[in-house]
C-alpha cells in the first residue's frame, strides 16, 4: 500500500513543516523541495531514504540547524524561528553525527553539559541538574562509565553517553541523525532499545534518520521515505515498506518478510532496478 504524505497540521502533531524548501547556499539546487510534514507526539518516527534524498537536510531544518528558505517550522505553537536559544534547547534534545569530546572529558562531564540550556552563564550546577545527569546515566545504563574519558569508550559505549547528554536536557523532543551508524548489531539494538525505552516509558517524542530498513521497521511507529528532496511515501512501516515504495524510493527489488510469529517486519533486498523497469513504471 503507497501513502500520500500526510498534510502539516498543528492540530495533528505539535512539530510540523509547512511547504518547506531548503537549499545550502543561493544558487545551488534545492535539497527539500517544498515539502509538508507533521511528526506525531509521543511516537519514533524514522525518515528513512537512499544517500543524498534530504533526509538529514529535513531532520536538521526541524532541529533548527538549517534555516527554510521558504515555509515554516512550527513547534507546539510557535514558528521555531521566534524561539530563542535556550528556548528552544529546553523543547527539543538533539543528536547529530559529527560530535567530539575533547581529551580528558569524562562521561559526567559530558552529560552535564547536557544542562547548559537550563542555567544561566556562570550559574552554579544545582541539585536539579544532578538529579536529570543521575537520572540520565541510569537511564542510558551507563553509570558505571562516569569518570571514564570519553574518548576511551568503545563506540556504542560513546554512543550512550552522548544520547545520555541530550536526555540530560529532559526535553519532550529527542532528535538523532543515524545514531547506529558504525556500531556492531548488539551495540544497534542496545541504542534503539534505549530509545524505544524512552518513548514508551518517559513518552518522548522521537525523530531519526536511519539507513537500516529492518531497524526503521521493527522499533518506529511511522515512516517517511525520502527521495531527491520530497517525501514520497509516509506511514507505518506496514504501509511504507512495500515492494512498490522500496522499488520507486531506493531503486531495489525486495521481498517482504514476516517473523513466525508475525510481529517483525523484514525487507529482504534481491537486487537493483533494471533500466527497462525504471522506464516501464515512469
């Protein structure tokens, strides 16, 4: 079953982007090509996609990273542009690839800077902000790590730490760009049960970016598939992770499987596209 993607509404989501175009420098191409969407409160949403179809562009624009060139970002009422730093900081958490600690750092250093968005300069650290880096290390499972270096975690171990900095900031919106990336499977199913954990438990509101299709299926209650800057298909993963959608959005034949016992969802690539069945189905 292929799915329209679903119109913004602030009725519908308290995060959405209404008709919103993106582009990284004037007069180069467009990278989100007026697109709509609304992020359910309360739920892990996936945007998922081939290389180069925007959807880190996308999550960055809703993160505030990026700023629209045309169209809005509203968060909970409010176009995220009106919002100051620290505003916006005690909303939303977020998590992006290119983060590093300096040497020496420790985990609870880390996280305490987690903190910085509920304190004014050179405030002292208060009992609220040990009780959210307590709260947060247990949380992520990881307080037995606190005096040790970041750098001289293993890469998942790394991984926590840093999602355990975002929960520090106790936000209602978590926002992670591909936070399996480079980890072994134990250490991705480690992450996304954290995350799951999160959302079911605390009630946070999740968005990512994820290439790994079983791993958007099996913990994400709502897909949108992603290709050259437009949403092409947006669901749950039983509507978007079709044959159809697969074939149009990432170019591959696949089969779609089910566990025996029916709960998990798996998308079996066999192949590419050939160049005749592009032109037959365009």
């Amino acid at each position: 079953m292929n799915c329209k993607p679903h119109p913004a509404s602030p009725a519908e989501s308290g995060l959405y982007g209404d008709r919103v175009s993106v582009r990284y420098d004037r007069g180069q191409p467009v990278v989100i090509d007026e697109q709509s969407i609304a992020i359910p409160v309360g739920k892990i949403t996936a945007l998922i996609g081939p290389n180069g179809s925007g959807k880190s562009t996308l999550l960055k624009t809703l993160a505030r990273q990026l700023a629209p060139e045309t169209g809005q970002i509203v968060l909970d009422g409010r176009d995220i542009a009106t919002l100051t730093r620290l505003q916006f900081a005690r909303r939303v958490g977020i998590l992006f690839q290119e983060n590093v600690a300096p040497a020496g750092l420790t985990v609870e250093d880390l996280i305490y800077h987690g903190r910085y968005g509920h304190r004014r300069l050179f405030e002292s650290f208060t009992a609220e902000d040990q009780a959210a880096v307590e709260s947060a290390l247990l949380l992520a499972d990881i307080a037995h790590l606190r005096q040790r270096p970041v750098v001289q975690l293993s890469a998942g171990q790394r991984q926590l730490a840093w999602i355990a900095m975002a929960l520090a900031q106790e936000t209602q919106y978590l926002f992670l760009d591909e936070p399996t990336t480079f980890l072994d499977p134990a250490h991705q199913f480690e992450v996304m049960d954290l995350l799951r954990k999160l959302n079911r438990e605390l009630g946070k509101t999740i968005v990512l970016v994820v290439h790994d299709l079983n791993l958007a299926a099996r913990y994400s209650d709502r897909l949108f598939a992603l290709r050259e800057g437009r949403i092409i298909a947006s669901g749950t993963p039983d509507e978007v992770l079709d044959s159809d959608t697969l074939r149009r959005v990432f170019d591959i034949e696949a089969r779609i499987l089910r566990d025996e016992n029916g709960r998990f969802l798996f998308c079996l690539p066999v192949g590419r596209v050939c160049a005749a069945s592009k032109e037959t189905s365009s």
